[in-house]
C-alpha cells in the first residue's frame, strides 16, 4: 500500500482555508440578510429642540421592575448629554409612581429597595421630578411624612399624567398597561403603618 503526500503546504492551507472563508462570507449576506445592514444615526435637527419632556407612568405589579426602568431612564438622560439637544436644561423628567411600587418610597422598606431608592436619589440630583400618588400611598398605609424626602405627594397618578401631559410632556408607559391593585403578592410584606 502506497501513502500519498498532500500536496499542499502549511502557507497554501492558509491561504485555502481564508479563500473558503471569504467565499462563505460572502454568500451569507445574500442569504441571511436580503435587507443590507443598519446604520446609526441621531437626530441632524435635535438642536432644533430647546429641550426634551417626558412623564413616564409607574404602575408596577412587582416593585423591583421600577429598578429595570430606571435603566430607561438612565438612557435617556445619557443619550441626551451625548446626542443633544445642547442647551442648558435638555431634559425635563417626572416619574408619577401611582402602583404596588410606591412602597419603594417609603422610610421604612429603604434596606429592601436601597439600590432603586439610591439611584432615584441620584437621578432626582440631576433633576428628575419623582411624584408619588397620595391615594396609592394612603391605600399602602403610608402618609407623606413615612417617604423619602426628595419625592413629591401629588393627588393622583392619573391627576399627575393628564398634568404634565398638558404642559407639553411625552407620555411613556413605564408599567401601566394593565389596572394593578395597590396590594400585590410582591409587595404585601412592605405596607405601611396603618396596614399593618
């Protein structure tokens, strides 16, 4: 039995293997992306804007979901200093937490919710407006007295939305899609005094 050498050298592999790499490559696109690829952009007429608005509605089930959306908000408020519009106050945000969340505003749960509490805090340094429904509190058992002092008691949450909405702000919906009972399975270890 005879043994036959492959007649290719360590170079011509190389230079083989790149060739059928190169030719997969450029199969593909044709293939798996008929549409071509995006590109990025921002906005070429942002500084047309003297300034970005938004309310954004909290209503949620579980109270650690306001720490997902606060990532939201932490985009927007970066995407501003970054993209514009560049004038002195860009952005104005006010958060209207009117659900099972508001216990997160209170005093006495601030060890459970220490991370969302914080980075709310920091945000409020930076001018977010956070305001708290006083019907939801009362229904949880707190008065404005048991909430950390940078959030705002207003009268309603949806008193709050229709407020800001008619002052010019953008509505997004945080977490309100579905009506929420003030008390949830995920919050009924944190009500306040007059629940307990």
């Amino acid at each position: 039995m005879k043994t036959r050498h492959c007649a290719f050298t360590a170079p011509g592999f190389i230079a083989l293997a790149l060739f059928l790499v190169s030719t997969a490559a450029l199969a593909a696109p044709e293939e798996d992306s008929p549409y071509g690829s995006a590109t990025f952009s921002g906005y070429d007429d942002i500084d047309s804007l003297e300034q970005l608005k938004v309310v954004w509605d909290w209503s949620f089930k579980d109270p650690n979901q306001a720490g997902v959306s606060m990532n939201f908000l932490g985009a927007l408020l970066r995407a501003t200093t970054d993209f514009g519009p560049k004038t002195i106050d860009p952005v104005k945000a006010v958060v209207v937490s009117h659900g099972p969340e508001v216990v997160i505003w209170a005093k006495q749960n601030y060890a459970k919710y220490k991370t969302i509490v914080d980075r709310a805090a920091s945000f409020a340094q930076e001018g977010v407006r956070f305001e708290i429904c006083r019907n939801d509190a009362a229904a949880l058992g707190y008065k404005a007295e048991d909430l950390h002092g940078f959030v705002h008691v207003v009268p309603a949450g949806p008193y709050a939305i229709t407020y800001w909405q008619n002052k010019g702000y953008a509505y997004i919906a945080g977490g309100s899609s579905d009506p929420i009972k003030p008390v949830t399975k995920y919050n009924k270890n944190d009500l306040g005094p007059s629940k307990n």
